[in-house]
C-alpha cells in the first residue's frame, strides 16, 4: 500500500476546513473486532486455556503486543508474546480468508469519500499482513495510505499513528475526521488533536468534550464529518 500522496489528492482539501478523514479499520469498517476475539480463544485452546469473557473488554481495539502480553499473564500460558502474535494473526487470516464482512454504512461512506476526492486513510493497530488483505477488500482506491501497528514505534493508544496519517496526508491534525469504534482508538486520535466520531462496536463510548458517539456508520457522510471540524474551528 503506497505510503505518499499524490499532489492532486492533497490539493482537494484545500479550501475546505476538514483536510482529511482518517478511518480505523476492525471494528469500525469492518465487522472483525469478534474475529480477533474468536482466534484469541482458538489459539489458547490450543494451548490448553480457556479465556474468560471479560477479558474481550480488555484486548480490544489494543495493540497486539498488548492484547498479547494481558492473555499470556492472566492464562500463564508457556508461550512467549513474539510466538503468540504470529499465532493470532494465523488464525485472524485464515478467518478473513472466507470473506471480511463490511459495517452497514462502510461501502457507502468510502464511496461518498472518494467521489469527493476527500484524502482518506486507514489507521489500525493490525499488522500490515492483515491490512494489505483487508484493503483488497475494501478496494485500496479509497485509500492514499495506509498505517500498520507493526510499523510504528507507538501504535494506539498513542498519537503516533494518527499524526503520522495526518502528516502523509498533508493535513492538521486539528482538520481531521477520525473515525473510530473503540475506546483505545478514540484516545490516540484525540491525543493527536483531531476531532472524533465514536461508532461503538464492543464496548460503550462516553461523549465528552469534542467527541461525538453515534450508534453506526449509516449516520455518518461527508457533511457529518465536516461539523466535527467547523464545529471547534
């Protein structure tokens, strides 16, 4: 997935007082946060431990690391936090690999997005084995990039992946719509300084402050995102 952007994309936002919208990726555009949580207990089973539901609250929408190294505690499970990852997104891909249902909503806002030539791009904490495919799904024309969580030194909750979005776009943080469904994910847009919509998929979101909870994508389009930028600006 191209990692610059194209000169005539960037002049789009120009203008404009939102400059960019950037998007998480499971949970948010597509239905795979119970994916994660279906190879976490697959693969503990292999190992001879059973997860307990409430720790789905606790891993999701984290790095993988994270997600990792709290399963691997609370079970005691002998396997370290590098061989568990490769595990996980073994059984993540082999379940993608029968299809990636998409959140109601999701074909049509990335449409509206690139009908406007809105520069857009997809922010997760997945690995870049597991984006790559889910973006030949989603259709890689409704990206002008792409950040992986395996690919920064600070994934979510840290900022770092969404000022790093914002900067390959050529846009404020302060000018950008974020999309995001989990409460980790809110944290690293806000922390950036861009202005968030929260589509809960797991777990409740409060609205606070500038955030914005709605209960799906089928209440977001492009005027939408544009009120959460001209709303504090």
């Amino acid at each position: 997935m191209t990692s610059t952007v194209p000169t005539a994309i960037t002049r789009t936002a120009e203008g404009s007082a939102l400059q960019a919208v950037l998007l998480d990726m499971d949970g948010t555009l597509v239905d795979t946060e119970g994916f994660w949580w279906d190879a976490e207990r697959e693969a503990f089973a292999a190992l001879g431990h059973v997860l307990d539901e409430a720790w789905r609250d606790v891993v999701v929408g984290g790095p993988m690391t994270r997600s990792a190294a709290f399963l691997i505690e609370a079970t005691g499970a002998d396997i370290t936090v590098a061989e568990l990852t490769v595990l996980l997104n073994d059984h993540f891909e082999a379940r993608i690999s029968r299809g990636v249902p998409l959140m109601p909503g999701a074909a049509r806002l990335l449409a509206e997005l690139a009908a406007h030539r809105i520069p857009t791009a997809l922010v997760s904490a997945s690995h870049r084995r597991i984006i790559d495919k889910i973006v030949a799904s989603l259709g890689p024309e409704h990206f002008a990039l792409t950040v992986a969580g395996d690919e920064v030194a600070r994934t979510k909750p840290y900022p770092d992946p969404y000022l790093i979005a914002a900067r390959g776009l050529g846009a404020e943080p302060s000018r950008c719509a974020v999309v995001e469904d989990t409460a980790t994910g809110v944290a690293a847009a806000e922390a950036a300084g861009c202005r968030v919509v929260a589509v809960p998929s797991v777990a409740p979101i409060e609205a606070v402050d500038n955030r914005v909870v709605v209960g799906s994508l089928e209440e977001i389009d492009l005027a939408f995102l544009r009120t959460l930028v001209t709303r504090v600006n």
